[in-house]
C-alpha cells in the first residue's frame, strides 16, 4: 500500500490522517480499518493521531464532517451554475437538471460510500455526532435544494416540494446502499440492472425522481377509486384546499429567498 505522504509540498500531517483515513473508511468501513492501517497510509503514527485526533472516534467525526462540507459546497456550485444556464435561456431549471446536481457525490464510488454512510447512520442509529453534523454541514443544502426545487416545479406546493425531497434522499441511499457484487435489483433482474453501474444507476435515479416533482399529490390522489367513505376524494379535496392556501401566501413571500409555508420540522432535515 503507498503511502499518501510524498515530497516535500505534502500536506501537513492532519491532512494527511485524514486524507488516508477517509480512504479507508469508505474501502473497509470504519470498523475494519484499524489506526495502523491509517497511520502506515498517512505516513505518520498514533502519537500523531492522538495529538490531532485524540482517538479513532473523532477521527471518524472530522471525515464525516469533511465529506459532508465538501460535497455540500461542490453541489451548490453546480446548481447554481444549471440555474444560472438556465437563467441565460429565459427559463427555470428543470426537475431533472437540479436532481442530477444533487446525485453529483453519490455517483462517486468513495465519497458517495461515506456521505451514504453518514446519512443512513443518522436515521437509523441517530447520535449527537451525526446530529451535529447533518445540522451544521447539511441542513443549509437541503433548505437550498427545497427552494430550486419549488423553482423547478411551481405547480407544487411548498409542503408537496418538502416532502418530495425527503423521499427523494430516502430513494438514493437505498439504492446508493444496496450496489455490492449480490446486489438485490441484479438477482430480481437477472443481472440486466446492475447499481454497481454509477452511470445506469444515475440515469434511472434522475429520471425517477425528476418525474416525482411532475404532478401535485391531489391530481395523483384523484385517480384513487373511492372507497365506501369516499376516503380518496376527501384526501384529494383536502389536497387541493392545502395547495391553494399555500400559493397564496407563497404570492406574499420575500423575492429574493423563499421561507416554508410549513414550520420548520424539529431536528436535522435529510441532506
């Protein structure tokens, strides 16, 4: 295994222990890859990491943090460049332009393993850690991602827009999750679907969740057939009276940035 440190200009050792670290992690998981591994990769030595780190479980928090800051950064860039393309042509982006900025981290094999990792960490074994770092390093992208979004899709109503983009995370990392060598999609296919393929898997997550941002719930919920209670035509009714409160008061929103017309739910949003 060569080791990341090289000539002179190397980065410094932190950056080193880290750069090797979130390597190993996404290789090997962050249980599998032991301080020796990370130390021989980096170049450096335990007294090192624990003068910077102090253990391998704050090692782990600043990757996570790291991944999480950077890829926020690098798709806010794109989307503003797609929306900014679009501008120039005298029109919105479209929900398949912004969905594709925003698969931009999963399609990558290493970063997309880790930023993966992280999220589903946080919905199934919550801690304050993965708290911390959703709040901090991604809540701000998702609040972005929800107001392009609207953008994209003004027929829908801010509430369906939100919901939206919670799905929308939840669909990519179960797919993002399950793209090993015995993958479940590639037995169910006959190994015709194959997530491990990045490029089939993000040309099938594009157009699936572009499509979810094409129709309001109401008009989906209309061609349920009624039940006794008439339950469907009531949920489809109480859809339309929601959407059409909300436009209102989107019409009374600041221009320049457009705020919920739910409240702000408590706890992380999805990145």
């Amino acid at each position: 295994m060569r080791s990341i440190q090289s000539a002179s200009d190397a980065p410094g050792t932190r950056q080193r222990i880290l750069a090797a670290a979130e390597q190993l992690f996404a290789e090997r998981g962050v249980a599998g890859a032991t301080m020796r591994a990370v130390t021989a990769l980096a170049g450096a030595n335990m007294a090192a990491v624990n003068y910077h780190f102090g253990n391998k479980d704050n090692l782990a928090i600043e990757v996570f943090r790291g991944v999480a800051r950077r890829t926020a950064r690098q798709r806010l860039a794109r989307l503003a460049e797609v929306e900014a393309a679009a501008a120039a042509q005298g029109r919105a982006a479209r929900p398949v332009e912004v969905v594709d900025t925003f698969l931009d981290p999963y399609m990558t094999p290493r970063t997309g393993d880790l930023l993966s990792h992280l999220v589903l960490s946080h919905k199934v074994q919550p801690s304050p850690w993965t708290h911390a770092v959703v709040r901090e390093e991604l809540d701000g992208l998702a609040g972005a991602y929800i107001d392009a979004l609207h953008r994209a899709a003004p027929r829908l109503s801010r509430v369906e827009v939100t919901w939206r983009y919670h799905l929308m995370v939840g669909a990519i990392l179960m797919a993002v999750a399950d793209s090993g060598p015995d993958n479940r999609i590639r037995r169910l296919s006959a190994g015709f679907c194959d997530p491990s393929d990045r490029e089939s898997l993000r040309r099938e997550l594009a157009g699936f969740l572009a499509g979810a941002f094409d129709q309001p719930t109401a008009g989906a919920l209309a061609a349920l057939p009624a039940g006794p209670d008439g339950r469907a035509a009531d949920r489809a009714r109480a859809q339309d009276q929601d959407q059409d409160q909300d436009q209102d008061q989107d019409q009374d929103e600041n221009v320049d940035r457009e705020e919920p017309s739910c409240p702000r739910p408590r706890g992380a949003a999805p990145p």
